[in-house]
C-alpha cells in the first residue's frame, strides 16, 4: 500500500511548505474522513501536487459532473472534461452491484465527452509518471513522454 514514505522526500518537502506543514490546503477535503485524519491520504497529497504543478488549469476535487446522479469524480479539470480517478482493488467492485455501477458510471462520463483517467493505490508511487499523463493529456500533446509505450502512456515503474 501506499503511504506518505512512498513519496519522495523533495515532493513530500514541497507539499508541506505549499500547505505550511499542517495540512493540504484546499484538496484537504476530498475524502469524507480527511478533516478526522491528522495524516493526508496519500491521493490527497497527490491532489495538491496536481494543483500546484497544473495551476494553470482548475482543479476541483470530488467534482460532481451529472445534476441528477450523485457520481464523484476523485479529481476534476471540468473546463477540459478531464477526469483522474483511484481505485483499490476492491473500491467500487466488492458487490456485483458496486461493479455493474461503476461501469455504468464509466460510460456515463465517457458519454458525456469527459476523458478519464484511472490509477491504482499503488500508482502513487509514481506521481511524477501521474502529473506527466495529465499533463499531457490537458495539454493535447501527442508526443510520448520519456519512458512511453507505443500508446502514449507512461510505462509503470516495478
């Protein structure tokens, strides 16, 4: 799993002082439980590293994106229909319920022309591989990243 050691030091030096050292700032609230939590989640220190490395475009965490549904997304940029999403292994699955709407969720965004994308837990590892793909894809830069595949992701670090 995932923790706030898994960062490294100059990214977990930054977000402190972004945040003066007592919490994230304005992506503190992105879960239900962050105000109870004395630690961030990991995503959350994700989200102020998004914000701050993509100020130029406007971050919203938690982004309500249908009126009549009450579908979040993890984290928005509503301008550019961006929408990056963190699943666990058994976030939204554990029930065949919980799975079929998280499918239905999936394609109702890509209906609505929002361009998604999803990351594993333990994906945090490797936020710099995250900003970039975002980057990248609220840009439109066609070019492959260092380190691409053939499709234009960013390969994963074992």
């Amino acid at each position: 799993m995932a923790t706030w050691a898994h960062f490294p030091e100059h990214l977990r030096d930054r977000i402190k002082d972004s945040c003066g050292g007592a919490g994230i700032g304005g992506v503190a609230n992105t879960t239900a439980n962050a105000a109870a939590r004395k630690t961030p989640s990991p995503a959350e220190h994700l989200g102020l590293l998004l914000k701050t490395e993509l100020s130029e475009f406007a971050l919203v965490p938690e982004y309500r994106f249908h009126p009549e549904r009450r579908y979040r997304i993890d984290y928005a940029f509503p301008q550019q229909k961006v929408a990056i999403e963190f699943d666990g292994y058994r976030s939204h699955g554990i029930s065949l319920s919980g799975f079929r709407d998280g499918l239905r969720r999936q394609n109702l965004l890509v209906l609505l022309g929002w361009r998604v994308l999803r990351y594993s837990i333990l994906d945090l590892r490797d936020t710099g591989r995250i900003v970039r793909e975002v980057r990248e894809l609220l840009s439109g830069a066609r070019a492959p990243a260092p380190g691409a595949s053939e499709t234009g992701l960013t390969k994963p670090q074992k």
